[in-house]
C-alpha cells in the first residue's frame, strides 16, 4: 500500500514496547509512500505539526499512543490539515472512540488511504486542547503519582496503586460553574468530549463529539464513594445517578476553581498544578480526522461474530 503522496508521519523511535517495535517495523516496511519523522519530545511533535500545517498538508500522521496523539492535535489546532492515526500505544482511547482499528495497523492505515474526514468538536482546558477527555483532581492526581517506570515493571498495577496513595489524601474542594449558571461543588471532576474512558469504559454515555458540548462527572464525596462510583459507571456504562454522590451534565464552557493547586490532565497528559481552570471551544475549526464511514470491528470482535454465526448455522442445522 503507497500513499499518493508522502504525507509526514510523526513517531517515536524510543518506543520500548512489543506494540512500539512492531509499529516501527510496520512504518518500516511502508516507508516508501510515507514521510517519516521521528520526534524526540511531545514539544517537538507538536512544534512539527503546526509547521506542517502553516505550510498547508493536508494530512499529518500520528503513529503512537494517546500522548503522541494529542502532542500531534496541539499542533494541528485551529487548522484545516486532517489528522490520521496510525495507533500504536497501549490504550489508544481516542482511535477506539472513532472507530478506528486500534489492534490492527494494516486496517488503520486503509482508513487513512480512504481519505473520509470526520469533523469532532475541540475543547481545550487553560489553552491546551484534548479530543476526548480532561480530569481535575483525583484522576490526574493518578496519573501524576504514577512513574514510567513503575509502569514498566508493574503495568496497570502502578496506577492501582497509585490511586490507593492519592485515596489517602485529603481531598481539595472545588467549585463548579457551568454556561447556563449551575453551580456545584465535589472533589473531583471528569469532562468528557468523547463517550469513553480508559479504554473500552463507556463512562460519559450521553457524549457526542461533534454536539459543542462537554459531558460532565463532578464527583462529590472522596475515598471509597468516589471509586465505587466510578467503579459502578464503568460496569455499567454509565453512571448511576439515582445511586450515586455523582452529578452528570452537559455543558458548552465551564469553569472550575479548587481551594488548593490540583493537577490537571488532558487525554491521559499530565499538564500542571492549577487553582483554576476554564473548558471551552475556543477553536476556529474543528478538527479534521480521517475515519472510517463505520465503526471497524477488532480482531476480538470479529472472531467473536464468525464464532456466533458458526454456531448459528451449527445449531440451527442439526436442529433441522
């Protein structure tokens, strides 16, 4: 497969793991259709995509995990150069959410060679934009605890064990204020773009990217509410509000203000500690991704469906 011209791919030549050597073995092999660059820093992957779409591509390629990925976006924002992906990291949230194959290069990089553009919403917190979620407080507080090299050793055990540490922490207190005027208060607070978190988890079910609007979890209570909470949305894909201490709504712009700095995280980025952040579309244009037209089924699912359908005919067969 030869793209009809060289549109640039942004990579990291570092990555350490199967998934990582296998993608660079892969942009490898296809490299004659490809322009290949391999970035040295999240500032350089984004430093490179806005230089590419000043001078007007069309396409920029990012080839990597969620970090990659919105190292890629910060560059392209507010342009009209389409975003492929190429994913290679170890959840890929934001390839799952459009659809694209996340366990299967070949198939992603078909999406690309497509060439249909979806257009999602933008949301950006204190100027950085995110494509599917941001978190203040807990969850960032996670991910800022958890090491890369805890990582290594223990995989998502680190983050477990992170969030066991952050749960003994006193919690802060933040005050939160939507567009239309409703105000809460809780110890953390997910804003959603996209339906789903970590991964597979639909916890934001209400979410569409392309609606202008960010889905809003604003948990109240800390400790074991706050993860059996999030524990029971994730089970269910939703959160249970009429059983929870969480509260969901859908807003345009909303402004958040703890009582001490708390971490602050965009598509799973640590950005800083901060006492006050705005969320909003502030963005010229949305942000152009090339997609697939339909959802594309992972080798799992599809596996999954032959196996049904075998058993179908199977059953229905010898019932004859």
């Amino acid at each position: 497969m030869i793209l009809p011209r060289r549109y640039p791919v942004l990579f990291n030549p570092k990555a350490r793991s199967q998934r990582g050597r296998r993608a660079l073995e892969f942009l490898m092999d296809n490299a004659a259709g490809l322009g290949l660059y391999a970035t040295r820093s999240a500032e350089e992957a984004e430093a490179l995509s806005r230089r590419f779409a000043d001078q007007g591509e069309d396409i920029v390629i990012a080839a990597g995990g969620d970090g990659t990925l919105n190292a890629v976006v910060k560059g392209l924002a507010g342009s009209r150069t389409a975003l492929g992906v190429l994913p290679t990291g170890t959840m890929n949230v934001f390839a799952r959410e459009l659809g694209i194959p996340y366990d299967n290069l070949d198939r992603a990089f078909e999406v690309i060679l497509e060439g249909h553009v979806r257009e999602v919403d933008l949301f950006e917190a204190n100027g950085t934009p995110f494509v599917q979620m941001a978190g203040v407080g807990f969850d960032a507080a996670v991910i800022e605890e958890t090491t890369w090299e805890s990582k290594k050793v223990l995989g998502p055990l680190a983050y477990l064990l992170s969030a066991v540490k952050v749960l003994g922490e006193t919690p802060p207190l933040m005050k939160v204020i939507a567009d239309d005027g409703r105000e809460e208060e809780g110890v953390a607070v997910l804003a959603g773009n996209g339906s789903l978190y970590g991964g597979q988890f639909k916890l934001f079910h209400k979410a569409d990217n392309t609606d202008n609007k960010l889905d809003v979890l604003v948990f109240k209570e800390a400790g074991y509410k706050l993860v059996l909470d999030s524990l029971r949305g994730i089970a269910m894909g939703g959160v249970d509000f009429s059983n929870s201490t969480v509260e969901y709504f859908q807003t345009e712009r909303l402004e958040v203000t703890a009582n001490r700095m708390v971490p602050l995280e965009v598509d799973g980025e640590l950005v800083g500690r901060t006492q006050h952040v705005i969320f909003k579309d502030d963005q010229p244009e949305r942000l152009r991704v090339l997609a697939p037209r339909q959802p594309i089924g992972t080798r799992f699912e599809e596996s999954l469906k032959a196996m049904m359908s075998w058993t179908k005919k199977t059953v229905g067969g010898s019932s004859m």
